[in-house]
C-alpha cells in the first residue's frame, strides 16, 4: 500500500472512531440513587431536598438530605442560588472520605 492509501484509511477510522465515542457519551446516563444505597467511586444522581449550605469561595457545600443525609461537594465559578428547602439534582461521582460517601457534583438542578 502507498503512503496516501495509509493516510485515507487512518483518517477514516479515526473520524468513524470519534462519532462512536461522541453516541457512547450520549447514552451513558448516572443510575438515580438513594442516599443509603451509595457506594465509592460510583456516577450517580441524587435527588433530595438541601438541608444545608456553606460557601468558600467558588467551592459550595450541600447537605442533601432524603431519609439521611449525604455532603454534596460542588465548585462553579458563576453564583449558584441554592437554599435550604429547595429540592435539587446532584449529578457526579462518589468518593468515600473519612469512612462517609460524598458526592462530588458535576452538575446541579435546582427542581
């Protein structure tokens, strides 16, 4: 095979091999949780009501509470206006610290 014949099939393999991925992500959604239910290192969704909320800096952190509580652990740049009382979304992944689960958000949805 010439050079060109290699550059054209490399090419297309690779462009194929980016739209498989790009449908991968699309379908890969976080499993919804209960709090007691949570493992490490898993990518779940949490739905609850915000018992609490401190913020440093850029760095917000949630008490979300269903029948127990867990610390949701989430970072933004832009101003986040969550309460206690409101009803939210956390989307992330789970990290056991100190022998309790916490969910490092990726995202949150105030509902």
């Amino acid at each position: 095979m010439d050079e060109q014949t290699l550059l054209r099939i490399s090419m297309a393999v690779s462009i194929i091999g980016l739209f498989v991925l790009f449908f991968l992500v699309k379908t890969i959604e976080p499993k919804e949780k209960e709090i007691n239910l949570l493992k490490d290192n898993e990518l779940v969704s949490l739905k609850g009501k915000v018992d609490r909320v401190t913020v440093f800096g850029e760095t917000y952190f949630i008490t979300l509470k269903q029948e127990n509580r867990v610390s949701v652990i989430f970072e933004k740049k832009d101003f986040l206006l969550i309460n206690p009382g409101n009803e939210i979304e956390a989307i992330g992944k789970t990290k056991e610290t100190d022998g309790k689960i916490e969910l490092y958000a990726d995202e949150i949805r105030v509902t």
